[in-house]
C-alpha cells in the first residue's frame, strides 16, 4: 500500500471541504424550484464529502508545507478525488427518483427523462458527468439535458463555472492559508502568473474578476433573448469554456443569431489569462495588443473563422457566406476556446472532413495560458514556432554572433531559452502521445467505417475529449463501452492538469506499490 504523506493528506482534505461547501450552497436550488425530493441526495452528498474532508484535515494537521513534488501529486489525485465526490448529487438524486419513496413526492417525468436520470444509477457515468464538468469538457451521459430536473442542470453548470476557475484556487480563496504552500499548490494547477504578490489576494482577485464577467455574461444572453434561467446556466459555462447545456441540442436549440452572437465574447472572455483582465480592468488597455498571448488568441481565433467559413462556402454546407461565416465563427471560437456549445447539428456527419479537422486544430491549440481553456495552449506554440526559427535562422549567423531571443517582451538567455523550449516540447509531444493513445483505444473499440464512425470522427472526438472541449461527433453517450469511458476519464484528466502533474502521481504510486524501482 502507498502511505500517503501527510501534507497531500491534508491539503486532499481541505479541497473536499471547498467542496461540500459548494455542494450546500447548491440546496438553495432545490427550495427554489420546489424540487424538495433531490434535498436529502444533496444533503449526503455534501456531509459524505465534508467529513471525509475535515477527517482528513484533521488527521494530518501540523505537516509541513507541499513542495513542489507534492504539490503535483495534490493537484492531480486532488482533482480526481473531487470529481469522484462531485459525482454522489448526480448518483444519490438518480436514485430517489428511480425509487420513487413516497414521502419526498417525486414528480411524474416524461419517459425519456426517467432514461436520462437512469444513466446516472451508474457510477460511472455520474463519475464521468462529475469529471467532465469539473475539468471543462462538457461531454455528458444524458441524452435530454432538458429533462433533467433543475437541480442537477445547475449542478453541472456550477460545477464546470468552479473548474474553469480552478478547484485549488477555489480552495484557497474559501480556505486562505497565506505562504509558501498555497503558491506550490496555484502553480501546479497549470498556472502560474500571479496578479499580486500574495497568491491569497491573487485567487480572490481572480473570483471577483470572474464574477464581475459571469454576472456582464448573464445580462448580454438575456438581452439576446434567451430566458433567464438558460442565461444563468449558459453564461456559467460558457464564461468557464466548459459547454453544458440545458438544452437538448446546445445553443443550436435557440436557432438565434442574436444569442450566437452574443455568445462569441463570452467565449473570448474565457479564452483570455486573468492576469490581463485584470490589467484591463485597471485601464491599462494596451495589453489588448502587447501581450503575446491575448494577440494571438485574436490571430488565431481570425484565422480559424476564415478558414472554416471558407470550407464551408466552398463544401456549400450552408446556402450562404452569412450562414457559414455564422456557423464558422461559433464553431471554431467554440472549439479553440474548448468550450465545446454546438450551434451546427451533427458535425460528424454534416461537415466535411476537412472541417472537421480545422475544428480539431482549434480543440488541440486551445487559448492563452492563466485563462479557463485546455489545449497545449498558445504560448506554447508560440515558443514552439518562434524557437524553431531562431535555432533555424542561427544557422546563417557567425557563432560570435550575439542574438538575443525574446518572448512575450521578456529577452532570454541560452539557458533560459532552452528551459522554455523543452518544457513547450515535452508539453507538446506527451499532449499528442496520449492523444494517439486515446485513438488507439476508441479503433479497437468501435466499428469503424462503412456503417461506423469515420477517421475524422475519431480524431474528432478524442481531440475534443483531451483538449476539455466538449464538441461530439456523437461517439460520447451512455451507451458507449466502459473501457472508453475510463479512456476518456483518463483524457479529460490529463488535458485539465497538462499531464505532467497525473504522470508525478501515477509513478510514485506505482513505486509505493512494488510495481518497479
């Protein structure tokens, strides 16, 4: 058995009890909308999660602040222990419902709602919605988002607003603990700019920052014209790049231009580092065109709606450029912001292959580093592409040449170029490993071609699971095989943490279990 260190004890404690907090404040809810049957699975869910958290805490008080190695090995078994928790109101909710006790006096349900709600008997599933919201992906096991009941539409959507964010950073701003511990804990989340000198202050800034937005998201949707409670729940998850729906087809459900519109900066907004919100919040607006990242996320989110509106028009999927340019922006802004809201119907099916890997190079980019997104991230491909040419272009210069290589305003040296350059490389080449790894599974497990799924539906599918997007090109369900749903856990997992954090864990567990040395 791995004895766990005390310190990752504690901390794995302190986010389940961030949790519960969440999953009480979630009751409200249910007294809202009078749905008082999914009380009593919310009330457990949230005292299961409280006491294993405060036991926890309490077991392993007084250790020593996390490292670096454990801070990782936190972040990673952190964020699988909530989503494992985070699934019980989806499981507990499921179950009142299917066994219908009468004192709770559940409602009459249309049966495709009872279907939907059945899916989440299982644990694995529930598992997989959990993980799915709270890494960002969006990809569910229900098949009438609609029909579920309203407890468990908000659910989803809060959980997916608190992941965009981050669960640490949650956990440290309900949680402060000042020093040099929760600052290990924010970087190993994949972050690692800070707005202030103290990281307590940095994650407090941030959550107003995203609450200013969430609430300027909520208004902008409900002035399009979608109803009040749809703005609430599609601001959250759009603004968290997340993409769950209350609606059984996402926002092509609404078939407005206004509202897909209105959604584009929501989408943006996400894609962007807090840092720079902040900047800009603070007046200092030039950070719109001087920062590396926020430039190319306009660059390349431009260039994607051109491309794709371009294949478009020239595959006559639409009749016209203003449908294509229509459906292109949405889907590709959706895409690399991973996202994942579907304005375009099926998109394994009705889009050529070429834009369904357009799209798919969005999901595997993604936006700027510091914001909600998955994906390698920009910034990567920006060292990536402008160290290529350096090292490229020094070949044509004398050795006593001196060439400064600068990054995002910052000049460089040797070593630190080449620190910069390798962390982008490994970054990128372990994201295509396990993406093909992902691939591979899905060949092996479902018919493809003739009647079955396409190449690019794979690719497709497989690039929207890792990059926490949430697009389908309808191989994700509750009928698809369990050794897919755990591939996929896996993915979703990896692509919120950037893998390095999940690869720490996995070898120290493994080498606490005996498995190699």
């Amino acid at each position: 058995m791995v004895k766990w260190p005390r310190t990752i004890g504690r901390d794995l404690g302190r986010m389940l009890q961030a949790l519960s907090v969440i999953v009480f404040a979630s009751l409200l809810i249910p007294i809202v909308w009078q749905e008082y049957y999914a009380i009593p699975g919310l009330l457990l869910s949230g005292l299961i999660t409280c006491s294993v958290g405060t036991g926890l805490t309490k077991l392993c008080e007084n250790a020593a602040e996390p490292g670096k190695l454990h801070g990782m090995m936190i972040a990673a078994s952190g964020w699988f222990l909530v989503a494992l928790f985070g699934a019980l109101p989806f499981y507990f909710i499921a179950w009142t419902v299917a066994l219908d006790p009468t004192f709770l006096n559940v409602p009459r349900m249309q049966p495709e709602g009872y279907e939907t709600l059945a899916a989440f008997r299982q644990p694995i599933n529930g598992i997989f919605e959990s993980m799915s919201g709270f890494t960002g992906t969006g990809l569910t096991m229900t098949n009438r988002e609609d029909l579920l009941p309203r407890t468990l539409q908000w659910w989803r959507s809060f959980i997916e607003w608190v992941g965009g964010v981050g669960v640490i950073v949650l956990t440290t701003a309900i949680l402060a603990r000042p020093g040099s511990g929760s600052l290990t804990l924010y970087e190993s989340e994949a972050r690692s700019e800070k707005i202030h000198p103290s990281i307590v202050s940095t994650v407090q800034t941030i959550w107003w920052i995203f609450l200013l937005f969430t609430f300027l998201s909520i208004l902008l949707l409900w002035l399009a014209g979608m109803p009040i409670w749809g703005a609430v729940n599609h601001a959250m998850t759009g603004l968290a790049t997340g993409g769950f729906s209350i609606t059984d087809n996402s926002i092509g459900t609404y078939d407005s231009v206004a509202i897909d519109f209105a959604l584009l900066p929501v989408m943006i907004l996400g894609s962007i580092a807090f840092p720079i919100h902040y900047l800009i919040l603070q007046g200092e607006l030039e950070n719109i065109y001087t920062d590396l990242q926020t430039r190319w996320v306009f660059g390349f989110f431009g260039a994607g709606t051109v491309t794709l509106t371009a294949l478009l028009t020239f595959n006559q999927t639409y009749d016209s450029l203003f449908e294509a340019f229509r459906y292109g922006a949405f889907q590709f802004i959706s895409a690399a912001s991973c996202t994942g809201f579907q304005t375009a119907g099926s998109l394994g099916t009705d889009w050529s292959a070429e834009s369904q890997l357009t799209v798919s190079l969005g999901m595997v980019v993604g936006a700027a580093a510091g914001s909600t997104v998955g994906g390698i991230k920009l910034i990567r491909l920006a060292t990536l592409t402008k160290g290529t040419w350096y090292r490229i272009t020094n070949v044509f210069y004398p050795s006593s040449a001196l060439r400064p290589f600068t990054l995002d305003g910052r000049v460089l040296s040797d070593s630190e170029t080449s620190q910069e350059f390798e962390e982008a490389a490994i970054i990128a080449f372990l994201w295509m490993v396990f993406l093909v790894v992902g691939m591979f599974v899905l060949l092996i497990t479902l018919p493809i071609g003739g009647d079955g799924y396409s190449l690019q539906n794979v690719v497709f599918e497989v690039t929207s699971v890792q990059g926490n997007v949430g697009l389908s090109s309808g191989i994700t369900g509750a009928t698809m095989p369990f050794v897919l749903k755990v591939t996929f856990l896996f993915n979703m997992w990896i692509g919120r943490l950037e893998i390095i954090p999940v690869l720490v864990l996995l070898r120290s567990l493994f080498r606490g279990m005996g498995v190699y040395r």
